[in-house]
C-alpha cells in the first residue's frame, strides 16, 4: 500500500471521515499512479493499455456495499485497482468497469476478482479475440458477463493486437513455430514497467497458432507419404 495513503486512512481511522469520498485528490492521485505502475499499466478488468489520464480507482467490491457492512472498509487498499476509463470520460464504454457497475451477487462468489491467484487460467481467448470460460467455469462464465468482455469493441481490439503481433502488420509474417515458442514464455513478462497490451490473450492465440502450426505440418508429411506410396 502506498505510505501516502496508508498513512491518510490511519489519521482518519474511526472518525467520521474513514470513508472513501473523503480520500483528498492529493491522496488519490498518487494512490492510482502507484496502481497503474503496480498492475504494469494496464486495466485491471479489460488488459486494455491504461495511464493516470485514462484511468480511475475501481473498488472490486462495491463501496456502498463495503461501508453498508463495515464503516470504513470502502478504503481497503485490497480491493482497490486501477481501470479503464477515468473518471469524468463522457462516451460510455459498456464494458469493463462501466458495464460492471455496482453489480454485487452473493458476495462475490460468482465473480473472479483479477487480484485472486491463478485467475487467468480460468480463461481462454482464440485467435480472433474471443475470450470463454476455461472447463465452463460458472465464475468464470459470471464474469465475463458482468464485465461485457466480449463487447465487439473489445474483441476487435484483442484481435487486431493479436494478429499484428503473430502475422505482422501486413498480416502475411506468421511467427515460425521456434518463436512464437520462445514469445509463448515470455509474453506475459513485465518489461520496462509494462506487460504488452492484452498479453494473456496473446499468449492463448500462440498456444493456437502452434496447434495451427503442427496441423499443417502433419498435412504435409501425409501428403509427402501419400505421394511417396502412389
């Protein structure tokens, strides 16, 4: 936790002020800079490529229902991250955050926070952006509805990176098998601050391509063996 935050929330610790709207932008500021640096610059929700001025502070858990059942743990830093769009961004994005709302159902248990280990495992994306449940997890399922991911806006936008990155920009450089192998192990790496814009899709669409890969390469030695034979 940030010590300018953590700080401000043990001055105001059981006063009338220990609530999230209260947070001075002096506090808030530094508090989403360290989010933002934290999550490798990118959207907590959607892997979309985020900074300070596209961004704001999610709660995971809902505020209202925070404070409803403790006064106070609307400022809990663990259920804090950074997400696109900032506040005060005037198109409505039905996606992510916005489409999220103050959506809260048993507690949570049907929604897959991205702070819980091993959460993106429960996902799997293809090579055209698409992202669904990996094994028809029910949570996993939940989530992707409650956050619209796969809003068209956000599966062509997963796709274009993805093709760009396998096929080139001109679409007609497709990654040899040894490296799409090697950038498989690496995607997913924090490099200079940041993780590559929607890395773990990115490295599912690898996985894909080297399925692609092999197929063709067995296409290829039955034909040579069928040629061989006749």
């Amino acid at each position: 936790c940030p010590h300018g935050y953590a700080q401000w929330c043990r001055s105001v610790a059981g006063t009338d002020k220990s609530r999230w709207s209260e947070v001075p932008s002096g506090v808030k500021g530094p508090l989403l800079d360290a989010l933002v640096s934290e999550q490798g610059q990118l959207c907590a929700y959607t892997m979309r490529r985020i900074e300070r001025n596209s961004s704001h502070i999610e709660h995971i858990k809902p505020q209202s229902r925070c404070r409803a059942e403790l006064p106070g743990s609307d400022l809990n830093y663990g259920n804090l991250v950074a997400c696109f769009p900032a506040d005060g961004m005037h198109q409505q994005y039905r996606y992510g955050a916005q489409k999220k709302d103050n959506w809260w159902v048993d507690d949570g248990a049907e929604f897959l926070s991205p702070l819980q280990p091993q959460c993106e495992q429960r996902f799997r994306f293809d090579l055209t952006g698409e992202i669904v449940a990996a094994d028809h997890h029910a949570a996993a399922n939940t989530t992707i509805k409650v956050l619209g991911l796969n809003h068209k806006s956000l599966i062509d936008d997963r796709k274009r990176v993805i093709t760009e990155f396998i096929y080139g920009h001109d679409g007609c450089n497709p990654l040899s098998r040894s490296s799409a192998q090697r950038l498989r192990q690496t995607i997913c790496d924090i490099q200079h601050g940041q993780f590559y814009e929607y890395c773990v899709a990115i490295k599912d669409a690898l996985s894909e391509h080297l399925k692609a890969i092999q197929k063709i390469a067995k296409r290829r030695i039955a034909a040579r063996r069928a040629r061989g034979y006749a």
